[in-house]
C-alpha cells in the first residue's frame, strides 16, 4: 500500500464530508432578517433571479449522485486498506494510520490520542521509522 493511497483515502473523506455539508446547506437554506434566503455556504443574500427553490433541487439530486459515487468509492478504497492493516502485524502502526490517514487526524492529534504525550511528532516519526523498516508493505 502506497502512502499516497492513503492520503487518497483522506482526501475522498474530505470531499464526502463537504458534498454532504453542502446539500445540507441547501436542503436547510438560512433566512435573513429581511426575509431573503442565503444558499450555500457563504452565499450572499441577494434574491436569486427564477425559481431558486427548482434550482436548489437540482442541485441537491446532483449532489447526491456524487456523493453516491464518493462514498462507493471510499468503502472500496477503506477495503482495500483494512485488508492491507491485517497485514501489518503491528498494533501501534495501525493505530497510526487509522487515526492519521483513516479518520483525518493531525499528527499531533494522532499523537496525543495514542501516547497521551505533549510531543506532537511523536506518532509521525514512529511511522515514518516503520515505513522506513517495512518498505515492502509501502509498495
């Protein structure tokens, strides 16, 4: 496993957490006092020429097909890589790539959840050092 596959992993996420923040956005549109609708994520609140609420439905079914299609492939990809994690044989470095890579935390987040510890570099050295030790899983 490549760790640009993992990276990917994060990356698909990420987009899936913003395709679904977005059609929330648009499902729950947020009114202005002076009665216009904001649409979006810092949209302004100018009056949208046509039918917005047509517009906004549109959206919201592309949207969704998109995020059909990222989520798809992110069960493929998680697959993929929770197959790869049975392979490690090494509970501290699957610890760290489920928390770094899997669920989006920073290092030092990773580091802190794993080894209660104030240095923030302590989780990304160990696997920078286990992937260096182990190049043949990161192929």
């Amino acid at each position: 496993m490549k760790t640009e596959t993992l990276r990917q992993y994060g990356m698909i996420r990420a987009n899936v957490e913003a395709l679904r923040l977005q059609i929330q956005t648009l499902e729950h549109p947020i009114s202005s006092p002076n009665g216009n609708v904001s649409v979006g994520a810092g949209a302004s609140s100018v009056p949208v020429p046509g039918n917005p609420t047509e517009r906004a439905a549109f959206q919201i079914i592309e949207l969704k097909e998109q995020l059909q299609e990222h989520e798809q492939e992110q069960r493929k990809l998680l697959l993929e890589i929770e197959l790869w994690l049975m392979k490690l044989k090494n509970v501290e470095a699957e610890a760290i790539i489920r928390w770094h890579f899997l669920l989006g935390y920073t290092w030092a987040e990773t580091g802190t959840k794993l080894y209660e510890s104030r240095d923030s570099d302590q989780a990304r050295k160990y696997f920078v050092d286990f992937r260096k030790k182990n190049p043949e899983l990161f192929e």
